[in-house]
C-alpha cells in the first residue's frame, strides 16, 4: 500500500510538472496578417506586411513569451492598384521610408507580459526597423489558436522622417502623421 501511495505522489508531481512547462507554438505564417494604415493630412493609405516566421510561449494556457520575424520586402497598400500602387509601394521600400533592400526584415521580440484578464495581456516589446529596436505597448488578446492586437508605431523612432511635420516645415498638405497603426492577427 506504501509502494502504491509513493507511485500515485510521483504520478502526480510528474504530471503536474509537465503542465508548467513552455510550449512554443509557431505561428501559421499564411493565416496570419499585419494590416497598417497610415494618414496625411489629405487621407491616408492602408496594406499589408507579412510574417516570415514567429512563435508564442505558453505555459499552460498562460502567455510568457514571442518572437516575430516580418518579411518588409511584401510591403504593399491595398488601397490602390496599378501604376500609383506601384508607384507607393517603391517609395515604402526606399530610403525614405523602410528601406526594404538593406533591412529585409523587422523584428519583435516580447519582454514584459502582465496578464489584464483570463485571456488579455498587456505586453511591451522591442521592435525593430531599419537596425533600430525601440519598445512598443500593446494590449494581446490570446484565445485556443489565435491571437490579436491593434496599436500604433511612431516611424521617426526608427529614422523615418520623410514628410514628418516634426522634421520638415511648411509641409502644408504634404504632411504624413508620424504614427502608423498596426492590426494583426495570429493563427497558430
């Protein structure tokens, strides 16, 4: 009865064990989606950036980790076509803006998760564009096999200053906001 009681503790420091561990769940690179939108004075434009890979870590149904890899050089706006599609999207990929050929990717690497709720984190970040990494703040909604976020980057943080009203003067129309917003959804 002894031998059977000590089995029965073992059994279940085990299992209780495996239950805290980390699992990295990689995220489905083609179901997941980073929408951006950004605004000038006269109207903005909106597209979309892909993953090139990511993962979130979970230990249990508890949030403690991520990494995310974007392929900058699928930058597109959606909200144009043809000849002023391509138009912008080459001037996305310069120097003005993301600089694509020298800075194919961006990264975003999670350093601090709180838990708000039984499935919403708050979540800082680095993020990094153009070589430059800054943190960035956002609330992730994490459910089963899913999760989503929407906030805002400021692009002067990663030297990206064309048109920016903090920058350049007598803009006028011309003027791009500074902040560009994010929504992304991720299917793991």
């Amino acid at each position: 009865m002894k031998n059977l009681k000590t089995i029965a503790i073992a059994l279940f420091v085990a299992a209780a064990s495996i239950s805290v561990n980390a699992q990295t769940k990689k995220i489905d690179v083609k179901a997941s989606t980073i929408k951006w939108v950004g605004k000038k004075v006269t109207g903005e434009h909106s597209g979309t950036v892909n993953f090139k890979d990511g993962a979130v870590v979970l230990k249990g149904k508890k949030l403690v980790g991520g990494t995310f890899t974007v392929d900058m050089t699928s930058l597109t706006a959606t909200d144009l076509t043809g000849e002023y599609q391509g138009k912008l999207n080459g001037h996305l990929k310069n120097d003005d803006f993301f600089a694509t050929d020298k800075h194919p990717t961006a990264t975003l690497v999670f350093k601090k998760i709180a838990a708000k709720t039984a499935n919403v984190y708050a979540v800082t970040a680095d993020l990094t564009i153009k070589g430059i990494t800054k943190p960035v703040s956002f609330d992730l909604t994490v459910n089963a096999n899913s999760a989503t976020t929407a906030f805002k980057v400021d692009r002067t943080k990663y030297d990206i200053k064309y048109s920016s009203g903090n920058f350049f003067q007598n803009l006028g129309d011309k003027t791009i906001n500074d902040e560009f917003d994010l929504a992304v959804a991720l299917k793991f």
